[in-house]
C-alpha cells in the first residue's frame, strides 16, 4: 500500500493516539501554567494517513467558510 503525503506537513505528527494525547496532555499543562485558556484542543485522527495530530475545534461560527487563504 503506498503512503498518501500528509496534507498537514507543518503540524507536529504523532504515530499513536497515546502519543497524542500525552503531548494534548502536556499542552494543556503549560498553558494553563502561563494563564492561557485553551480550552478548544484536540487530537484528531488524520485523514491522510495513519497519524494523528492536535488541532483547534472552532465552532462553524468561527470556521473561514469559502474564504480562500
């Protein structure tokens, strides 16, 4: 089976979800550490491979809709 390229090259990948989450874990630590709310963090599975990623979960409301980078 060939390898699909990660679309989400400049993220950090993680081979595990354990790994993932540890590192959310950590994540949420730190910044909580230095007094910022991040409280929309998550790991998510990639669609492009057999990875996972930490990511932002926006409400639609805040999701560029359409709106070309």
């Amino acid at each position: 089976m060939a390898v699909t390229p990660c679309r989400h090259r400049q993220k950090q990948s993680y081979p595990t979800l354990e790994a993932a989450e540890f590192e959310l874990r950590d994540y949420k630590r730190t910044a909580k550490a230095n007094k910022k709310l991040i409280n929309r963090m998550q790991v998510y599975r990639c669609p492009d491979g057999p990875h996972w990623h930490l990511g932002h979960n926006n409400p639609p409301s805040q999701r560029r809709q359409g709106i070309p980078r």
